[in-house]
C-alpha cells in the first residue's frame, strides 16, 4: 500500500463516502443517486462492467473502499454521457467515473494491466512530452503494449489505416524523431507542474 | 348573459373540475354568491375521463351525479362555460375579472336529442378521449356532460355542415350568428382551480411514446376501459387491435426527473396499481401485469390497496427504471432495457403494450397567468399572502388525488367564504 492509500484508510476509516465526497472530483454527488438504475441500463458497455454507476455509488455508500477502488468498473467507461444525459438527479456520472479512475491511481491501488487504463497512461505520457499528441508514436507504443510479437501482428492489422492516415495527411513519418510540439514548450510544462502542484495540494490537506 | 349579476361579496371560481365543483358548492350553499367560470364546454374536469377511482374502485359517475345535481339544484351558482379568465385586477375585496366566452352556437333550447350530429359530416380529434377517437363538428362533449348541450365546433361554422345541423334542429335551438362575447365580472375573492394536465410522454425521448404503436401514456389507458370510449371498453394494442394480456407499467415517466418535472406526482403509483386491476379484471389470471418502479409511493391510508396489488400473482414489480424501449419490428412489441436495482440483473423485457404513467404538471403555464401569482418552481399556486383573495384549489396547487384535491377546495372555499364576509360587514 502506498503512503498515500494508508494515510487515506486512517483519515476517514469508516466513512468511505467522506473520503470520495472530499478527494474525488465531482464525488459530493454521489449521495444524490437514489438508485433508479437508469445510468446502468442506458451504458452501451454496461454489460462488461463488474459493478455499473448506480452500484457503484451503492457501494461507496456501504463502505466497500477496496472494492470500489480496485475495480475495472470505472474503467471501463468511455465518456458516451447517456447515463448523465438521462439520469433523473443530474449526477454528473460521467466525471465521478474518471474521478473514481484518478483517485485511485494517485493512491496506487488502481488495478493492474487494465487496457483503457494503460491507454490513458500512454496517451498522457505522449501529451505531456510535446504539449501536442503525437500519433505515430501513440500508435506504435499502444501496439507494442501487449509484448513484441503481438504488437508486430497489431501493427500489421492496422496498417491499412495507417496508410490512409499517412496519405490524407493526418500522419506524418516526421513524427517519428522528434514530432511537431506546441510553441512554448516550457510554459507549457511549467503550467502542468503547477496544476500537479495544486492538485497534490488538494489531495494531501 | 347581461342578466348575471355579480358585486365585491361574489366569488368567482375559475375552472370546473371536481376541485371547482366542491369550492362552488361548498360556498354557495351557506348562501354565498358564486360564478363558475369554466373553460371547456362542460365541467366535471379530468375525472370525468377516469374509469374507476381508487382506492374504492367506484366509478366517478356516481360523484359527478351527486354534485351536478346538487349544483342544478342551487340558484346561488352561475356556471359559464366555454369561458376563461383574460384579465384579473384588483385585490382581496375588491376583483374585476374580464371573461371571454366563445361562441357554442347553440342555446339553452337543446334537447341533446343528437340529430345535429347525425347529420353533421366533419368529424374531428376528440379531446375527451386524448384524440383517440374521433367525434362529430356537432357534439356533446361526452354522456355525464354538464350542461347536457351540443356543441358546434368552430372548425365548421360557415360550411354546409352548420347548415345541415341547423335545419335538422326541431327545437330552434342553433343560432349560427353567436358571437364571441366579453364580460366584466365584480368579485371578492377567487377560488382558482384550473387543475392539471398530463406530462408530454413524447418528450421522454428513449421511450419512443411518438414512435413506438404500442406505447400509450396512463391517461389513454384510462380511455380504453370506458365501454363509450375509444376502444369500446376493449384492452387492446394500437398497431393491431390485438388484447394486451401482458402489459408493462413505467413509473415516473416525466416525474421525479431534473430533466423533466422536478416533483413527484403522487398519484400516479397509485394510478398504475388500480390499472393493473383492470388488466385482471379483463383477463383473470390470463393478466400478466409488469410495474417498473423507483419506489412504490401509495401514501398513508393507500398502503392497503398496494399490500392487495402485491399479493395477486399476476402482478410483478421490477425495481428499475427502464432505460430505453425498441420496437421489436416483427410483432410490434415494446422491449424494455434496463437493470433490475434488486440483485442488478439486466434485462431486455418483450411486452404486448407499455404504459407510462405520466406525471401531472399545472393546466396553466407559469406566465400565463391573467394575474401575478405566487408560484412555486413546477408552477403550482403557493399559498401565500401575497395572493391576495385568490386561493388555489386542487391540482392547480398540487399533484393531487381526488380526496385530497376536495379537501383543498373545501378549504380554499373557506378562505374565499371569509374574504367576502369581510366585504360585506364593512359594506354594512
Ligand atoms: C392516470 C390517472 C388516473 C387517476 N386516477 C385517480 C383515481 O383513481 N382516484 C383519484 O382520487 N384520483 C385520480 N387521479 C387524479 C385526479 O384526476 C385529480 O385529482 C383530479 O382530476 C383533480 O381535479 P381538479 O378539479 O383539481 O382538476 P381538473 O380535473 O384538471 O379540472 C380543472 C378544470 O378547469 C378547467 N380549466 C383549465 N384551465 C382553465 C382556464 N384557464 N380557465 C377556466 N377553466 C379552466 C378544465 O377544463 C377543467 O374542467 C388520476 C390521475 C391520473 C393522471
Ligand atoms: S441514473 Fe442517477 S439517480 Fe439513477 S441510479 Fe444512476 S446515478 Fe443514481
Ligand atoms: S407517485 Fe409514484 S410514479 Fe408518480 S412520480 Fe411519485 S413515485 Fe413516480
């Protein structure tokens, strides 16, 4: 357990929802849910997750931390916003699914080896480099992912579009050594340090 | 209409429900003046489109009888129908409300004998079935009407239909030239009970109530088992006229919902637990009756009648709200989507038809008002000083059932009753 994660458990011991109302963006929702359900039958994914939103914020409310922090479930939501569309408290479901997702990645408890979330890792890490995603290399890492053989046969799989992109001029072979970057490269790092600074901060009071 | 006499120590109740109704009588039988001022050609209101009440399971005709004919009966109530209120000034003692009163184009000599009608062509949406069936440009609104007088409808004045009704008429009683008239009526006090009307079920987009045959909003349903109404008293499918045996029931459709309607309606648990008796009472134990529900809400004494529901076993009840409905194309059912909160198992439900039981939201619209009035956020009239000597009754000032909507109106009139006994110990 990290440092963060056991101070965290000692903090609000048995008060998980305190815990998530105060470190989990847009978490004071979550006591607003009244269980109809409707976020959970209207996720396109909904199938595939272990506990839906409205479980979810059941569970919170019981107090099962490991259980909810641990889980793909948040995971496993790609931002498609019909359960905040359509559910009746206006919980801002989408966000707390992310919140959830973040939180437990800043204590380290979140689960291992859980695809979307490698993806985010990968997709932040090539943003932050440059300030401007880069796509080359986006896709050769998300590739290669999964071990060196696997990511050969993915690349093969995917070099129709590749070249599709290539042509219509939304992949450059440039981007390979070095890539296009925003115009004040270090202001631009200088500004997400500061915005972990706060948020470290926030998360630490 | 020059003959209506009215003065500050009159009270004026606008809309004629049951809510206006009962403040009517209550005030005019302890001798108080009263003018009823109704907007449709008759009054009986909402309830006079309902099959059975609960939680008695009675029917309505058997009040609405006993209140007409204690309303005939009372010489201190005027009732105007086809009128609404355009302007009201003044305050507490002292109202001036300016009526409009549409043209009915027949006089107080019609029989309802109906031979109008029979040789009247146009036919047109009737509203007393929620445009479920069609009625004659000469009508009577429906058998309990109050007054017992045909109508004709605007839609065929100057076409050779007004003609044909007029020479039919034995009785003289269509006068083509009636005009649109305008009333300045004196009053103390104003009892408003202009009641409800039901939530838009269209614009609960992911039940596809404008696209999808078989699904039909609670008010409809009640519709289908009045032997006079539009299906003949038959339970049956839109698309195909089938018997719907097995039926789904959608709580909250519109209600509880930031989306849509901020408060719970009230009576509409209790409305979809009564219906699922008329599904048993058409099928027996062929009903097959499915209620989707956030949480059963039958308040104090109703608990009962739910406790009853429970028990049939041809009733079940999934704790969910239903995500979305989609037309199965093959035989035109409704397939519910959704995950059922108790145990959280996903479910995909074929049902031969779906009823949503739509919330009620206020008749008027919030600035639609002929006066300022205190409202609350869904736009039902507070109780409150700055009203004046207008006070709401029934489903103008809540969702209310019928019960609690004349209680309201007993104590509206009680209120109206004191403001005029005001007026009339200072007037001496
Ligand atoms: C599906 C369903 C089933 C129900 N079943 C039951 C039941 O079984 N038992 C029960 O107790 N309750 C039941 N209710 C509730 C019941 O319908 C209401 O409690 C009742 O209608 C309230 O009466 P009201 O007079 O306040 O309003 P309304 O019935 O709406 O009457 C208002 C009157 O005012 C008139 N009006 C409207 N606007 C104006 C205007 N601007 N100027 C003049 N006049 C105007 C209208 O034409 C109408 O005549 C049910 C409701 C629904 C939706
Ligand atoms: S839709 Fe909203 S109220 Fe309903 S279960 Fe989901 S979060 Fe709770
Ligand atoms: S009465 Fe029942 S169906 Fe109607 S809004 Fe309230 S909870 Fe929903």
């Amino acid at each position: 357990m990290s440092n963060l994660n056991t101070g965290m458990v000692e903090k609000y011991r048995n008060n998980f929802l305190n815990e998530v109302e105060a470190n989990v963006e847009e978490g004071e929702w979550v006591k607003m849910c009244m269980q109809c359900g409707v976020c959970s039958g209207s996720c396109p994914l909904g199938p595939y997750w272990d506990h839906p939103p409205q479980e979810l914020f059941m569970m919170i409310r019981a107090g099962k931390r490991e259980e909810v922090l641990e889980s793909t479930s948040m995971w496993m939501c790609t931002s498609c916003y019909n359960c905040l569309v359509r559910c009746p408290r206006e919980l801002p479901i989408t966000h707390i699914m992310h919140g959830l997702a973040h939180y437990a990645t800043r204590l380290g408890i979140e689960p291992k080896g859980q695809p979307t979330r490698q993806f985010a890792q990968l997709f932040w890490d090539n943003l932050a480099k440059n300030g401007r995603v880069n796509e080359l290399w986006l896709g050769v890492n998300l590739y290669f992912m999964n071990g060196f053989v696997n990511g050969i046969k993915v690349a093969m799989g995917m070099a129709g579009i590749g070249l599709g992109m290539y042509k219509s001029g939304r992949l450059s072979i440039k981007e390979l050594i070095g890539g296009h970057t925003v115009k004040d490269k270090s202001g631009f790092k200088a500004m997400i340090k500061k915005a972990q600074e706060l948020e470290s901060a926030r998360v630490d009071k | 209409m020059s003959d209506i006499v009215a003065t500050n120590q009159t009270i004026l109740v606008v809309g004629g429900g049951i809510s206006g109704m009962t403040a009517a009588l209550e005030a005019a039988e302890i001798g108080k003046q009263v003018i009823v001022i109704e907007k449709s050609p008759s009054i009986g209101g909402r309830v006079t489109r309902l099959y059975k009440y609960f939680p008695k399971l009675c029917f309505p005709t058997c009040g609405q009888e006993i209140n007409q004919r204690r309303m005939a009966a009372n010489p201190n109530i005027t009732v105007l129908t086809m009128a609404e209120v355009t302007d009201l000034q003044g305050d507490a003692g002292n109202y001036t409300a300016t009526v409009k009163i549409s043209p009915r184009y027949v006089n107080a000599n019609c029989t309802a004998c109906g031979d109008c009608a029979s040789v009247v062509e146009a036919e047109l949406d009737d509203p007393h079935n929620y445009n479920m069936s069609k009625h004659k440009g000469a009508y009577l609104p429906h058998n309990m009407a109050m007054p017992k007088r045909y109508v004709l409808a605007p839609e065929i004045i100057a076409t050779d239909d007004a003609e044909k009704a007029k020479a039919a008429c034995k009785f003289d009683a269509i006068d083509l030239d009636m005009q649109e008239e305008t009333l300045e009526l004196k009053a103390g006090a104003v009892v408003w009970a202009t009641g409800w009307r039901p939530f838009d079920a269209a614009k609960i987009q992911p039940y596809g109530y404008d696209r999808i045959d078989n699904v039909i909003s609670s008010v409809e349903f009640e519709r289908m088992m009045d032997p006079f109404g539009p299906t003949g008293g038959k339970l049956v499918r839109p698309s195909d006229g089938k018997e719907a045996k097995n039926i789904a029931f959608i709580q909250c459709a519109g209600s509880r919902d930031r989306n849509y309607l901020k408060h719970c309606s009230r009576i509409c648990c209790m409305a979809s637990l009564k219906q699922s008796t008329y599904v048993t009472e058409k099928f027996g134990d062929e009903a097959d009756v499915s209620i989707y529900y956030i949480d059963i809400r039958a308040i104090d004494r109703f608990d009962n009648f739910y406790q009853r529901v429970k028990e049939n076993p041809n009733v079940t009840f999934i704790k969910s709200k239903v995500a979305n409905i989609v037309e199965n194309k093959k035989n035109g059912n409704p397939v519910l989507n959704g995950v059922n909160v108790e145990g959280y198992h996903r479910y995909a439900n074929e049902h031969d038809m779906v009823v949503l039981a739509v919330g009620m939201q206020p008749s008027v619209d919030k600035n639609a008002f002929p006066i300022e009035l205190k409202l609350n956020d869904e736009g039902f009239i507070e109780s409150d000083e700055a009203n004046g000597g207008i006070f709401a009754a029934g489903c103008s000032a809540d969702a209310l059932d019928v019960n609690r909507a004349v209680q309201s109106a007993t104590a509206s009139a009680l209120k109206a009753i004191q403001v005029v006994n005001r007026v009339a110990q200072a007037e001496g």
